[in-house]
C-alpha cells in the first residue's frame, strides 16, 4: 500500500489516518498509476478521499466550506471510507495522538463538562466506549498526582545503550556488549555519563529545579559490570540529594545479565522501584525475539530480586510477540500475576522500521493481539489498576500500552513523562531532554538532544556538554519578570 497525499490540508494527520489501518505503508510522491494507494487530496472546493485496492477504486468527497476545519474533514472522510473498505473499527477510532490521557486533563482544565469529554472522545475521534472509559479510569487515578505536581520539579533520566543481545522488536540505540568492540566502549562511556550527570546537576542547580524521580534506563542497565554499577550509583548518590527523591527507578531487565551481586548493588544505592522484564514465559517465544535466557532465569531473578530486599518491582509484557498464541499470552499473564510484583506493564507490540522483526519480515500474532489484550481484564481481578496508558505509531491494530499497578505503587516517572507535567533532563547516548514550560497549560515543550550511538556520543561529549547550556536559556525566558511566559 502506497499513501499518496495533494494539498494543503492533506498532511501530517491525513497520512497517519491512513496509517492506522496500513502501518507499513510507503509515501508516493506522484499519484501511482498502479498497484494499491489510499489518497487524500484538499482543493479549492472540495475534499476527497480515496483507496485503490485489489484493482477496485473506492472513494468519497465532499465540499469544502467557509469556516470548516479542513484538516479534520478530510481525515474524517478518509477514515470512514477506509473503515468501509477494510472492514476495520479502530478501537481508539481515528485518534493519532500518543497520550489520550492528557486530552482528557487538558479538556477538565478548559472546563469542559464529562460529557463534552465523551463526545470529544466517541463523537469527534469516533473512539470505542471502552477506550474512553479507560481514559477516563486513568485519568481520575493521576488526577492527586498531577495536582501536586509544582512548576520547578524535574526528573532525571540516565541512559545505558547496552545489551546483551538485541531482540527482535527493538529499534532502540544499543550496543550489544557480546564482542570486545563493544565491551572496550563500555568503561569509558561509564566515565562520561557520571561527568554528565555531574554537569546536569549544577544546570539544574543554577535553574531552581527541584529533582523528584529518578530513572536508569537502556538498553539494558545490568549490562554493566556489578563495579560499573557501583560507579554509576556512586556518582548519582554523591551529586544528587537521594533523600528528596519520590521515586528512583532503575531496569533491571535481562536475567541474562542481572544476577544477585547486581541487584544488590541496586538496593544498596538507593533503587526503590526496579523492572524485571519477561516480555514472555514461553520458552519458545523468548527464543524467536532473541533472548538469550529462560522463564525459569526470570523466575531465578525475581527470587534473588526479592531476596535483595526489593519491595516494588515492575514485569513488563508484550502482546503479539512472534510464536505467540492467547492461550500462551495469557499463561504468561497468569504467571506474572502469581509472582505478585507490584507494576505490570503490558505493551502491544510495534512494528518499528528500524527492528529485525520488520527488516527480516518475520510473522507476529497480528491477528490475536486485540485477543491477548482482552485477557488483561485477568489484571483488575488481581487488584491492579491501570494507572498510565501511551500509544505508539506502528502499534499493531492501533492499540495502546497500558501500566497497571497495585494500590500506592504507581510509577510516578512514568506518569510525569507521558502526561508532560514538568522537564525531563536525559543524559547519555540517545538523551532527548524534554523541557517543559513551568506553571502554563499546553506549557511549551522544547527538546534538547544529545549524540544517539555511544561512539558518536563520547567523540562529541564537549559539544554534549555545550548543548546542555540551553536548559538555563529555557528556563531565564520564564523566570525573568520582563520575559515570564513571553517567547
């Protein structure tokens, strides 16, 4: 499938709503005199929307209006027809936004009644009444957090581009650290991170920010050595008051490459809330997305996770994983369960240009996903709630990730980066400091990056370091009483 878009109105939205029912679609730039095209095309004095498939044409337009909204007429048009011709009702309808949520924050705040949020919801987006119910859920859940959120409070990212091996699915930036290349880039990234860490924390320091959560993510942190670990964490708790902290998380997980010591480590220097991520029990499904380990190593480090004296542990889980099956999705939601962690995240699998799963064209359970996630209802049974929910361009079906909690352990790093409530200071390969304009609904976002690949990242850490000089230029534009809220 081609999508092939004429006009001005005829952009960004138009071509995810054709995406929704065609992920893998590939943008013409010329209207294809052959094979199969979904179309939007915005004129003077008239929308149309337009699909050739299987050698039949199928199609619907209407007039363009004074005072219409265009963009949202058009896309309408298309998603209808393409409901029609596909068969399809996207259960988050013709929504493309990646934090549903927040929509419905943003609306209570504008003073919209519940049932003007609805018919935004059902009515405007054409969204499933469960989907909204759980938006809703959600929303009232964040709700306590988000109001005692303050303007100046920041939390504080550290990447690990590092894995023991890469699975199928994955398009992050890792290095796996399985050949002495990679292994050599190890220890010195280490060094630059914990001198980045350093710098971040006198920016913050100079900007007034207040540090609330704290989150050692990847690739996959455990890939370091127990003394690298030590490192780390020994920079973070000497530059950082860990006593102030809400939350600091830190993933753990690979079995593979996290063993007691590790985790050990983890405790000992301040972790209170880690991951431990299965993604599957299956034996065999573990294997097709490259893993390394078994069910029964993950089983292995959970023990030696609570033996540790870890007291708040996340699983995640993925729905549509090659091989997989409902009954074997939900064997693995009912062994998850049973161990009790305290979080459960389950994603639905996304097709990421970048991952060997697409690139090697391999077959996901495309057809049961919607399946696998109806059987997470297993989790409010359990007594979890779900607690944050963010989609994903490429999400098989247009479905979502949802994280799910027992009561009292919500992961606030999680909530405050989704819902965008204040500044996000990432360091390492791959960094995407998000910075968040203080005190202002529909604050201003603006983004800072640093190099992606570990090479590329300790090659340019000046400039990294350079970069970093934006965060005060941010924030003196609304704390100066001349500029406060003014670009």
């Amino acid at each position: 499938m081609q999508i092939f878009l004429k006009g001005q109105d005829a952009g960004y939205e138009a071509e995810h709503t054709a995406r929704i029912f065609y992920p893998a679609a590939t943008r013409a730039d010329t209207f294809p005199p052959e094979g199969d095209v979904t179309v939007a095309l915005a004129s003077a004095h008239a929308l149309m929307a337009l699909v050739r498939v299987g050698g039949k044409v199928y199609w619907k337009t209407k007039p363009a209006l004074p005072g219409q909204n265009r963009e949202y007429t058009l896309c309408s048009l298309l998603y209808r027809l393409l409901c029609r011709v596909t068969g399809q009702r996207p259960p988050w309808g013709m929504m493309t936004g990646v934090r549903p949520v927040r929509i419905v924050h943003d609306l209570r705040a504008a003073g919209q009644s519940e049932e003007e949020i609805r018919q935004r919801f059902c009515g405007h987006f054409d969204c499933t009444p469960a989907r909204y119910a759980r938006a809703v859920e959600i929303a009232d859940l964040q709700r306590p957090v988000l109001a005692a959120a303050k303007p100046m409070d920041y939390s504080l990212y550290a990447g690990i581009p590092f894995c023991p091996t890469l699975c199928s699915y994955c398009s992050f930036v890792s290095r796996t650290v399985g050949d002495k290349a990679s292994r050599a880039l190890v220890q010195p990234y280490v060094d630059h991170l914990c001198q980045e860490l350093i710098s971040i924390k006198e920016v913050a320091q100079t900007c007034g920010l207040n540090l609330k959560t704290l989150y050692i993510g990847g690739g996959t942190p455990t890939s370091l050595t127990a003394p690298q670990l030590r490192q780390l964490m020994g920079c973070l708790a000497d530059t950082f008051t860990l006593s102030a902290l809400q939350e600091y998380t830190v993933e753990a997980g690979r079995p593979d490459c996290t063993d007691a010591e590790k985790l050990q480590v983890l405790k000992e220097y301040g972790a209170t809330r880690i991951s431990i991520n299965p993604q599957t029990f299956s034996d065999t499904v573990l294997k097709n997305i490259g893993r390394r380990h078994t069910a029964e190593d993950i089983r292995r480090c959970y023990r030696e996770a609570r033996a540790a004296g870890h007291q708040n542990i996340n699983m995640d889980l993925i729905a549509g994983l090659p091989g997989d099956t409902v009954a074997g999705f939900a064997r693995s939601l009912q062994e998850a369960i049973a161990l009790e962690p305290e979080n459960i995240t389950v994603h639905t699998l996304t097709l990421k240009r970048a991952s060997n799963l697409v690139v090697e064209h391999r077959e996901s359970a495309y057809d049961d996903v919607a399946a696998m996630l109806a059987e997470c209802e297993a989790l409010a049974k359990a007594g979890y709630r779900p607690y944050y929910l963010y989609r994903q361009k490429g999400t098989l079906q247009n479905l979502e990730n949802i994280g799910w909690s027992k009561p009292g352990f919500e992961g606030l790093y999680n909530i405050y980066i989704m819902e965008e409530v204040h500044t996000i200071l990432s360091a390492g390969a791959g960094g995407s400091t998000k910075l968040v304009q203080p005190g202002v609904r529909h604050a201003r976002i603006e983004r800072i990056f640093n190099y992606k690949y570990p090479t590329e990242y300790l090659n340019g850490f000046q400039t990294v370091l350079e970069r970093k000089k934006g965060v005060q230029e941010f924030y003196a534009r609304y704390q100066h009483p001349e500029t406060a809220g003014k670009l």
